[in-house]
C-alpha cells in the first residue's frame, strides 16, 4: 500500500521486511527444534515454539526437506557474515579465528540428523554441501590469512582446516564423553607460532 501524500511506498517496504522478520522467527525455531530432536523434530512443535500454526511453516517451507535447507542455508549465512565482523572486532586476527571456529563448531555439532539427510535422495539437499564450502571457505580463508599476516600462525589451508574441525566434530553428537570443542582447541592452538 502506497503512502498517498508522499507517493511513497514505505509500507510495502516495512511489509517485506517484516516478512524477512518472520521467516527468520521460522527458522530459528526451526533450528532450535531440530538441535532438541534432530531433523524429524514435528512441525507442530517448530510451530509451537514460532508461535505459528502449522499451516504457517507449510506456506513457507512445502516439504520438510526445503525447511532444512532453509534452516541451515540460514546458518552458513549467519556463520559467514560472523566472520568479517569478528575480524573487525577482535583485538587480534587469532581472537577473531578462534571466535568463528567456536562458531563453526556450534553449527556442527547441532546438525543430528543432517548427514542422513545429505545422503538422500532429495534433490533440495543436492547444492546444500556446496553453497556451504563457497560460502565458509572463503571466510576461513580470510582469517587464516590475516593471522598469518600478522605473523600469528602458519600457514593453514582453509578447506584443509574446516575439514579437520569437521571430522573431529563427528562423533559429538553420539558419546557424551567426546569432547569435539577441545580436541578442535587444540588443532587451533598447533597453528600457533608463539
């Protein structure tokens, strides 16, 4: 709807960004939901902890499949745009890749249910995997080098590096006595050079 005296069309504006806002809430809670109780956590109670109905997430998100990607699409985002705001913002270029792996970890952990889902047949999943390594390479990439450049660390492959936090992040989820975020502080604290 247009502001008549102004020919404006603020409201239309403020009507998109309150759609980005509540496809947001959506995918909070739908991730949220899916770190209690994996990937097959009910849609009701994703729409319950929304504060939606059901038909609500349908209208947004058809299948199951397209809200998990939305909700981890989400999550790359929000994991990428972390990076080049915490190298703004840390004291030094190692605080800042030390935040993000912190952050990268996070994400990793709370994926149950996802690598089975990746494996399906789903063509939704089909690009997921990929958007997240052009997506998060090139932020770990960044970090590395600014600490390298500040003669912090070693050199380190980006790819090589996410890899590593990956893999030693897989068994979080299934033995409580696993402790994936310290084996990983250790793997940072080796790039160290004092």
């Amino acid at each position: 709807m247009a502001d008549i005296d102004s020919g404006s069309e603020r409201p239309v504006a403020r009507k998109r960004a309150d759609a980005r806002r509540n496809e947001k809430t959506l995918l909070d809670a739908a991730a949220a939901a899916f770190v209690a109780s994996g990937v097959d956590a009910p849609v009701r109670d994703i729409a319950a902890r929304a504060g939606v109905g059901v038909g609500t997430i349908y209208r947004h998100f058809p299948t199951r499949a397209d809200l998990i990607v939305a909700v981890y699409r989400h999550q790359i985002e929000a994991c990428a745009e972390a990076g080049p705001a915490l190298l703004a913002d840390s004291s030094t270029p190692h605080a800042a890749l030390v935040q993000w792996i912190n952050l990268f970890v996070d994400f990793l952990v709370t994926k149950h249910g996802l690598a089975a889902a990746l494996q399906s047949d789903d063509a939704a999943f089909q690009t997921l995997h990929a958007h997240f390594l052009d997506r998060l390479v090139p932020v770990c990439d960044q970090l590395l080098d600014a600490a390298v450049a500040a003669g912090e660390i070693r050199p380190m492959d980006a790819y090589g590096l996410l890899r590593g936090v990956g893999n030693l992040c897989i068994g979080a989820g299934s033995d409580p006595r696993y402790d994936a975020r310290c084996l990983v502080e250790l793997l940072i604290a080796g790039l160290r050079l004092h």
